[in-house]
C-alpha cells in the first residue's frame, strides 16, 4: 500500500520514493492529511522506537528527517490552503534553549499556518531572551516552545520567568509541546496549554487567541 511505502521510505531514508510514493498518493485520492499520518507520522514513530531501542543511530535518524522534509515539500502547499487570514492571530514559535529538534515545530508551525494563523517562527535552540525580543516585535496572542530532552524542558519555565520579569505575561497566553512535555509538566510549571500533536495546537492556539482577545477587550 502506497501510504505504507512513504513509512518504509522514511525508515530506510530512501528519499526518491518518499517523494514518489507521496505523489502517488496524493495521486492516488488520499488527503494530505491522510499522507502525513498514515504515511510519514507513521514512519517517524518507527524512527523514534528504533532510536531508542538503538536500532537506529543519528546519521540515519537525520536521514529519515530528511525524507520527511521532501515528503513536507510535496505536502506543504496542500496543507497551507488558500485560508490565510492574517487577522485570525499570530504565534511565536521556537525549540527551546540548548535543544536542537525541530521536526515537531516545523509541523506545528505548517499546521498553524495552514489554519490561517501568523506563525514567526525562531528556530531551534532560542535562549528566552530571544521568546522575549520576538514577543516584543511581534506582538503575538500566544508563544509556543517545543522540547524534547528532559535536560531542555525546563527551558521553558524560563521562558516564562522571562516574560513575567518583562511585564508580557498577561499579555500572552503559552503552549508547549514535545516528547517529554505533557500536561502535568504543563500544570506543574504554569504553562497555558499541553499540545499532544499539531492537530491538537491548531485548536489549543483558536482557544487561546479567544482568550487573549476577551481578556483584552
Ligand atoms: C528525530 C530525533 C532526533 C534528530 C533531530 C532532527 C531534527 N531536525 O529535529 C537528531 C538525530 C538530531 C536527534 C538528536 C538527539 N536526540 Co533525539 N530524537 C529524535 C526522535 C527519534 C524523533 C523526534 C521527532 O522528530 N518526532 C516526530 C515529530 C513529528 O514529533 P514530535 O517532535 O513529538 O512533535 C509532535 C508533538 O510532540 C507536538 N509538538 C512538538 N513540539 C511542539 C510545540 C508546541 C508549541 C505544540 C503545541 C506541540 C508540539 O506536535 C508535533 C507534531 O505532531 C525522538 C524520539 C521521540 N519519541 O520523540 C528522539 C529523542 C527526542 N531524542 C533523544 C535524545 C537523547 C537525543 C540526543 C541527546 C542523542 C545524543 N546522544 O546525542 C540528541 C540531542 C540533540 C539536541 N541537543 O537537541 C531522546 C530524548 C530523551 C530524553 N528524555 O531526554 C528521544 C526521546 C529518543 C529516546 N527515546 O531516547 N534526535
């Protein structure tokens, strides 16, 4: 099955079927969002088993990222509809300070912008210091930090330490995410929001832009 040749394509790091097989499926009548679970998400998660079991080591987890970057290419302008309203909220997102992952972010941040929002993304390993220039430039509903080490979450608490100690906490609403990020540690650290999946932050980042904008007015 074509969504199963993405997945294998994924784990193999064979970028020329991942992108073939991705055409094909689309092709096919299968939904980009169809693609992404079915085809890449599931092949991330074999990924993800297989390097920790260490069955897989970083060259070939970079490779697997890299197929999963030109599958995004095909999918990308399919995701991101014509939906662009750029008065629907703007998020600032970034992977946290002295962590490099940024394959979830990038998904949330095409995911997001796909649903209408601004997204300004700031890349991987942003101390708070640049959460704080972002939210002072752009004035964003809702700031989003990614991390997956246990060594790089508590990187977002200070991120919002930082935003207190500048005045910007109640003007912002937060959400984080990540492989180690769930909602007690978002309870536990006093974050807005837990987002499982990019599916779940397009309507976390709704609810909170809502929220944002109530408070405001
Ligand atoms: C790919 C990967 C890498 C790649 C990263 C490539 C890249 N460009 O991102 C490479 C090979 C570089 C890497 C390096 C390392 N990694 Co790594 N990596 C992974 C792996 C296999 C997959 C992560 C991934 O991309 N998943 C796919 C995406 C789509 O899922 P996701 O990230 O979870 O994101 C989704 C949700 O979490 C959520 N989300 C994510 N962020 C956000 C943010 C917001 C705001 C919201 C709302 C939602 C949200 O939505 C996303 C989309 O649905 C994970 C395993 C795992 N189970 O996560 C290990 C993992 C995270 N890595 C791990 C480790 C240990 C490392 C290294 C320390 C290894 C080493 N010895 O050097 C280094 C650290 C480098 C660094 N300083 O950051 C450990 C962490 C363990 C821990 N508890 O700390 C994991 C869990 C593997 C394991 N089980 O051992 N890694």
């Amino acid at each position: 099955m074509t969504l199963q040749k993405i997945a294998d394509a994924m784990v193999e790091g064979d970028v020329e079927t991942g992108k073939e097989m991705a055409q094909k499926a689309l092709d096919e009548g299968h939904s980009p969002n169809q693609v992404l679970d079915d085809g890449v998400l599931a092949g991330m998660e074999v990924v993800g088993e297989r390097f920790k079991n260490y069955e897989m080591y970083i060259p070939e987890v970079l490779s697997s990222a890299k197929v999963m970057h030109e599958v995004m290419e095909i999918l990308r302008p399919k995701l991101v509809s014509g939906e662009q309203a750029s008065n629907k909220g703007t998020v600032v997102l970034g992977t946290v300070e002295g962590d490099m992952h940024d394959i979830g972010k990038n998904l949330v941040g095409l995911m997001l912008e796909g649903a209408g929002f601004k997204v300004i993304d700031i890349g991987i390993d942003q101390p708070a210091k640049n959460f704080i220039e972002a939210v002072k430039k752009e004035n964003p509903e809702v700031v989003g930090m990614s991390a997956l080490l246990t060594t790089t979450a508590p990187k977002i608490k200070e991120v919002l330490d930082a935003l207190e100690a500048e005045g910007l906490r109640d003007k912002v609403k937060t959400m984080a995410g990540g492989a180690v990020i769930d909602q007690a540690f978002v309870d536990e650290n006093g974050v807005d929001a837990y987002g499982p999946s990019a599916t779940a932050a397009m309507e976390i980042t709704q609810q909170l832009v809502d929220e944002v904008r109530k408070n405001a007015s």
